[in-house]
C-alpha cells in the first residue's frame, strides 16, 4: 500500500514547523499552548494534505505514528479545520482500549473505570468508525462487565468480525472514517454555510490519553474566563470526578462548580493548586492567543493536562465587550478590536422594545424569533412589502410562512409574522440574520385572503393597513403602535464605535423624517441628517385634510391661503429636528410626491372627501382624474411639482427659515440645509434657488435674525448625473438618491421590479436585486461621473449618498473611493455604517497578506 509522507505528520513541539493554513487552527493552537508552557501530551498532527490522501486510502506509517506515544498507547483523535467554526467529525476517545489494555488498567484504576473506558470506546467505535446501528450500542451501565461482553459480541455479531485489537489497526480506521467523514455532503454543506471555501482541508490530531479516571483525584472539565452572554469575566465551567472529553458539561447533576460555592463542593476547594493552575493559565492564554480561550482540562491522579483551547462561544453582545476589554488591556491594538466585530454583530445590539409600561393589547402569541419591535402596517405579500418599503411606510409582513421568495419582503419589511414555523424556520433564521423582529408560529391566527384580513382569536379582524406592533423579544404581536423604547447600548458598543469613529474617513449621516428618528440618529451618534423626507409630514394627524383643501383650491392665492395653515404645523416638526441635532447639518428635501396620493382611490372615500369638503362627487372624481398619471414615478413629482405649483415649496421654506430663525434666535446652533428632489436641468435649480433665496432675505428681515444656509439638489436622475457641472452652478451640494437613479438607470420600476426580480436574480441576469446591492457597474458609473464632474464645476462641492443603499458595506466602500464627503443611512444603520467605514479604512493599511484576515464577508443588510 502507498503511503504518505511522513513530514505531513508532525510531532508538536514548540518548534516543530506548524500553520493554521496546513495543520488547522486546533494542531496551531494546541502548539502555542505547549510554547507557553501548558502540560498539553503528547499531540502528533496530521495536515490536510495527510488526511486527504487517508482519505483516498493511503495510510501513514502507523509505526512511526505510534512510537512518539509509547508502548500500548491510550489516544484520541480529535478534527483540525483551518477554522475551528467549520466544523468537523466529532473526536474519538479511548482508541487503544483492547482486552489487554483492559487488563492492564483495572489493575491501575481499577476494574470499573476500565471496563467503562473500553466500553466506551466500542461504542463509538461500532456507531462512528464502522457505522453500526447507534440503538443495538445503548447500553445503560458502562462499568458492568456483563455490559462489555454484550458490547464486544454485539460488535462482532452486527460487524461480522471481532472487534479489532490492534492499535494500529483500529487508529486507521478512526482515521480513515474521520478522513472520509469530512468529505460528506452534509459536513460540506454545513461548512460552507459557515464561510468554507469549496476545497476546506480537515487536519486531525492524535494526542497521548490523558486518562480523568484515577485512584487519587481524577476528572474532566472545561473552564472560561468570561461569560458567553455578556463577555464581563467571570470563572464559569464545570468539572465531573471520574470522566472524560466534555462529560462534565452533559452530566449537570454530577458535576462540580469551579470557584468555590456554597451550594456544593467545587474544584477550587478539592485541587486549589490545579484551579490556580488553570486561572493563570487562562491569563497567559488571554495575553499570549490574545482570546478569550475556554480550555478543555483533566486531572489525572490530581495532576493537570491541558488537552485543547478553543475560541469561546459569544453573543454578540459579549463579541464587543471582549473586543473592547482586550484593546483595553492593551493585549490588541484599538485597529483589530474594530476589525473583530463584524458589522451585523451590532444590529442585535439596536432593537427597539416595547416600553414596559406601555398598556399592550396582545392580538396573537407566537415564538419570538428574532429580538425587538417593530410597529407597521399589515401586508400579505412579499410586493406589497416592497412597495410600502418604496413609498416609505413601515410594513409588517404577515404570511402563514415564508420561502425564499419572499426574501425581498423581507428585507422591505419592519418585522415579520408568520402562522406557522419555529425558532429554526425560515422567517427566524432569516429575520434574525436581518435583524428584523419576527414572530414566527402565531397558529391562532388565520388569513383571510377574500377580505384581505388576518383573524385573530375571539374573532378580531385586522384588515390589510391596519397598524399592529410584533415583539419578537417576547413572541406577542400586539394591536396599534404601543410607545417604544430604543436601545440600550452598553458602554463597549460605545467605546467600539468611538474607536471606529477615529479610523473612518467618510462622514455617515442618517435618514430621518421624525423627531424619534432623529433621537435615535443623535444616540447614534451620526453626523447629522442626511435626508429628511418632508412628504411623509403632511399625512399626520389633520394635515392630511389641509392637503386636500389645497389640491382643490381653485387660485395660487386660494392654495396659498391654506397652506399658510399647514407652515407653523410644519415650522414646529423642524424646530423639533433642528433642537433635536444640535447644530449638526439637517438635509431637509423638500416635497417629493405626486398629488394624487393624497387623494383617495375608491368611490367611498371620494364620496367622504366629497361630504367634508361640501362639493359635489363629482368634482372630487373629476379631480382624481385629472391628476392621474400613467407613470407617476416619471410624473408630477419633486422640483416638477416645485415649479409648477411653487405654493407647497414656497410654504416649506418659510417654515424651515423660521424654525431656523426661531433656534438661532435662541442662541442654539443650526445648520439647514434645502435639498431639491428628481432634478434633472440646471435650470430647475436656479429658479427654485431664486424663490428660496428671496424667502430666506424675507424671513431675516421680519425676524432681525442672521443665519445661513446651504441649497443642494438630489442626483437621481441620470440626466442630473450627467450635466452635474452646470448643475452645481446653484448647489453646494450633490446627494445621490441611488433608489430613483436606480430605477431610472435601468428602467425598472421601484414598485413593481419585485414581481420578477427573483426569476432575473435566479437566472443570473441581475447577481443581486440592484435595489438592495449597489450596481457598481452601472449606478456606480453614473455615481463616479456626477461626482467628478460636480467638482468639476465646483472643487469645494458636497458629494453624498442617501438611497437606500448608503449603509450598506459595498456602497461605502465605493462612495470611499470616489472620495464621497458623507453616506447617508437609516438610524438603525448608522452604527453598522460607522463600523464598515472603519473596517474598509483599517483594511486598506494593513500590510497585504500580513495580518490574519478578520474581515467580515461583504453583507448587504
Ligand atoms: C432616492 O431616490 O434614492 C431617495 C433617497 O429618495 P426617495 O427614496 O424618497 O425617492
Ligand atoms: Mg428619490
């Protein structure tokens, strides 16, 4: 038989030649517990290369193998990945147990302890390395030597052999069956689910027994430093006497506490030398792997031996507190704490909760499957979701389940809410990698798709648009929008971000229309409001009538008349957002919506209106109309509407220029600034300029307050990308609204590409829907050439993004470098924004192939 070279299988000393990259991180890290002096036995390590060929069935040199471990050797063989999150076959103990061994043993530990060491080591044998039926190996009582002759004829009965006595004999086939293992399709699968590439290798290691049953005290444990959940430290661990591997964390009646405990015996008190052992052990490791390290230990006749280290488990919330602590404690530099979070970590950190005291009128309970609220209206499909999202109104996805299909929904949608499905359903898993709050497995409640209604118990009825609350923290989804609570940050979310702050160099602004978007922007600490969408403020409370009475208002002076009721309505909002920022720029755009969608579509509510108005249907209908348009998106809307009917943006700039007056009269700090939505002609700008300049010099003058102002406009036309020379004649500033450009730029419609999309994105026409990824290609294009030809025309001229995109990793990384002064994002986005701009500033310093790779895969949301 060929067989392998014997350099793929190394001794692990402290020099021996030895990479994460040949052996896996396990043989790598089991090497620098030696280097720093732990008793870890003797380890020999098989590369990828030698666990390849294994597995083709060319076997090392089992002599040589065996020798560096002595005479009848007792071994384990545990799996080495490169990373030790993907996985691998599950360790195999006891290897070498045979009848002689046997023997030999229960004179030294005695004939029980022998007896369940070999009776362990056939079951897993039988079940892992031969693949016998798991069932026919259940035996209740290890120990019995009743139990290990059934164990060893059972083998032989169900295996057509004896079980092998040969230590060289059955250490091959563990490695063989571990070798294969690996190449399975769902080891495959599930690694790269995690991350692995295609060709992943495994590594094993073989380590020398170290035995956790004994005359004096014997055990297995493991033991951590800090706390999982938070990352505060804090000694957690257990220790079971007389046992191997991790039994100490399956048998919780058994085991042991590790600090002492005055509700029972604990580590500390029956081996303090061994548990001092260990903490300092774990102070090395901390300082020296520079992680926080749980380590797997045995006592064996009451001495130590440190079989393995691994990263602990965390949550994200104890991801940031260790990265901090460590950068604190100078074992990191602040540059790679930053680098160790990867932004999605942080929205776990962001949810809103339902406030305590709020009264809570629970509809249905479910599962909470993914942690916050959200309060929205009800939709039924995954479209109509994208289209509230388009519209800019806040939805809940309600569904009986969801599929892939409805991805995109998902993602349009403030939460979600299914009627079937648990914590490992679609909608969880994919509303927790969101971070979207999910109720999953409300079965009480039914759809009633003929009324376009969802029915709850005792019979309530919640039709499509009503506003319900899911609280995917505690499973309950809840009637109208109970007052909220934002998110409580602890300090090393904090100090991350702070620290990010001081790596990044693009400025990150927030999307925000309220004053409770705007507080939460402020807690986020972003630079400012980046876009202010003001349509959305005429549909609250009685604003939405005043509309109306305008759109029928017969002259300019008529309209005009009655908008004047509308400007202190809207004076207040941005006396709110300017307190609000406090002297950080606000991007207030002015109105961008066609008319008609402030007027109601159906005959009943065009009779209503009809009724509070006092004028005939008929006029109502008529008016409907005349304002409807094929293509609204491409109609009457933004500075069309400006120039057309001057009234509404004539009213918004008084309102903004005296709530500007109103602050800075105050003594407060203000930085206005008047965006200008869809232009497309230089010309635009210059006459809405020419109107707004000549309201502002009113506004001074009426009030004896001096202040300033910027004018910019949004670039979401193509056209506008294009003549953005000329255009910055009247704008300090370009805003690329990456969600019109989009639409525009390839003809698809915001609204309504959804319907196709995932056959487009399944096809490989599109690699991803270009209203959630950034087209770099073509967008991208467009973005380059208005950016360039805007300081073109004006070197000193504002460039930023606010579509949707503006978050997100791959649109930062390009708005970097195109040099763009600022993105603009949701609130909740801003801290993952923070953090990516530092990651993609700190990734292009570091030395090309130098520092491990710790950068986050590129993820949208
Ligand atoms: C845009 O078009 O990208 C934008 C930010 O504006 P809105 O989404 O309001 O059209
Ligand atoms: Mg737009």
């Amino acid at each position: 038989m060929q067989q392998i070279d014997f350099q793929d299988v190394t001794l692990i000393t402290p020099t021996a030649a030895m990479s994460a990259a040949v052996h896996g991180g396990r043989a790598k890290c089991l090497q620098r517990l030696i280097r720093l002096g732990m008793p870890v036995p003797t380890t020999l390590a098989l590369s990828f290369d030698a666990v390849l060929q294994i597995a083709k069935g060319h076997l090392p040199d089992l002599a040589a193998m065996l020798d560096p471990f002595g005479p009848s050797p007792l071994l384990s063989v545990r799996p080495s990945s490169q990373d030790p999150d993907w996985g691998g076959p599950g360790a195999i103990l006891n290897i070498g147990m045979n009848d002689e061994s046997h023997a030999a043993l229960s004179k030294r530990v005695g004939e029980a302890a022998a007896t369940a060491l070999y009776v362990r080591f056939v079951q897993s044998y039988a079940i892992h390395v031969v693949r016998l039926d798991p069932d026919v190996f259940d035996f209740p009582n290890l120990s019995d030597a009743s139990v290990l002759r059934a164990a060893l004829e059972t083998f032989e009965a169900e295996a057509d052999e004896p079980f092998p006595q040969d230590v060289s004999v059955q250490l091959s086939e563990v490695l063989r069956s571990m070798a294969r293992a690996w190449d399975g399709t769902s080891a495959r699968l599930l690694r790269e689910a995690k991350g692995a590439p295609v060709d992943a290798g495994l590594g094993l290691v073989v380590q020398a027994l170290a035995l956790g049953v004994g005359a004096d005290e014997s055990g297995s444990g493991v033991i951590q430093f800090v706390s999982s959940a938070t990352g505060q430290p804090q000694i957690i661990g257990r220790y079971l006497s007389q046992s191997q591997g991790r039994e100490a964390l399956n048998d919780r009646a058994g085991a042991i506490y590790l600090t002492s405990d005055p509700r029972g015996p604990a580590l500390e008190d029956i081996s303090p030398d061994n548990f001092a052992a260990l903490v300092s052990y774990g102070a090395i490791a901390r300082t020296r792997l520079r992680e926080e390290m749980q380590i797997e230990f045995t006592l064996e006749d009451n001495v130590l031996h440190i079989l393995d280290a691994v990263r602990i488990q965390r949550s994200s919330r104890a991801l940031v507190q260790i990265a901090v602590a460590l950068a604190t404690d100078e074992v990191i530099p602040r540059e790679e704490a930053v680098m160790r979070v990867p932004p999605n970590a942080l929205s776990e950190m962001l949810h809103r909760q339902v406030d305590p005291s709020a009264i809570r009128d629970i509809i249905v309970r479910g599962i909470g499957a993914s942690p916050g609220a959200a309060t929205g209206r009800i939709v039924l499909t995954a479209a109509e979701a994208q289209a509230s999202a388009a519209r800019g109104e806040a939805c809940i996805l309600v569904r009986r389940e969801t599929t892939p299909e409805d991805i995109r929904g998902m993602h349009a949608a403030q939460a979600v809410l299914t009627m079937r499905g648990g914590i490992t359903s679609h909608a969880a898993v994919i509303g927790r990698g969101l971070g979207v709050p999910c109720v999953v497995g409300a079965s009480d409640l039914t759809i009633d798709r003929k009324r376009q209604e969802i029915v709850a118990p005792g019979g309530r009825r919640f039709a499509s648009g009503d506003t319900i609350t899911v609280d995917g923290t505690t499973g309950t989804v809840l009637a109208g929008a109970p007052d909220m609570l934002e998110a409580t940050l602890d300090d090393a979310f904090q100090t991350l971000l702070a620290w990010a702050d001081d790596f990044r160099d693009i400025g990150v602004r927030a999307n925000a229309d309220t004053p409770a978007d705007a507080q939460t922007a402020s807690n986020f600490a972003a630079e400012g409001i980046g876009l202010c969408r003001t349509e959305h403020m005429f549909f609250e409370g009685d604003r939405l009538g005043v509309m109306r009475e305008m759109i029928f208002a017969e002259t300019a002076d008529d309209r005009r008349v009655v908008l004047d009721r509308l400007m202190p309505m809207q004076r207040a909002d941005f006396v709110k957002l300017f307190s609000i920022m406090d002297g950080q720029p606000v991007t207030i755009r002015l109105f961008d919506m066609p008319l008609h969608e402030f007027l109601p579509y159906d005959k009943a509510g065009q009779r209503d209106l009809a009724e509070q108005l006092a004028m005939p249907v008929s006029i109502v209908t008529d008016r409907v109309q005349a304002l409807s348009e094929y293509n609204p998106m491409l109609g009457m809307r933004g500075v069309r509407q400006g120039i057309a009917v001057p009234e509404i943006y004539d009213m918004q700039a008084r309102a903004i220029f005296e709530a500007v007056a109103d602050v800075a009269g105050r003594g407060l700090p203000v930085q206005p600034e008047i965006m200008i939505p869809l232009i497309s002609a230089m010309r635009e700008v210059e006459l809405i300029k020419g109107r707004i300049d000549a309201i502002a010099a009113a506004v001074q003058r009426e009030t004896g307050v001096s202040f300033a102002f910027k004018l910019g406009v949004m670039v979401e036309t193509p056209r506008a990308a294009l003549r953005a020379q000329d255009i910055v004649k009247y704008a300090s500033f370009l805003s690329f609204g990456t969600n019109d450009l989009t639409q525009m730029t390839y003809g698809l419609s915001r609204d309504d590409a959804g319907r196709f999309m995932s056959a487009y994105v399944q096809q490989g026409v599109y690699e991803e829907d270009p209203f959630h990824t950034l087209d770099l290609d073509g967008v991208g294009e467009l973005l380059a050439i208005g950016a360039a030809r805007g300081r073109a025309g004006r070197p000193d001229v504002v460039v930023s993004i606010c579509g949707e995109h503006g978050g997100t990793r791959a649109a930062i990384g390009f708005c970097r470098t195109q040099k763009f002064n600022y993105v603009s994002c949701s609130p909740f986005r801003v801290p993952l924004a923070r953090l990516s701009a530092a990651q993609l500033a700190l990734a292009e310093q570091m030395p090309a192939g130098g520092r491990r790779a710790t950068m986050p895969p590129i993820s949208m949301k």
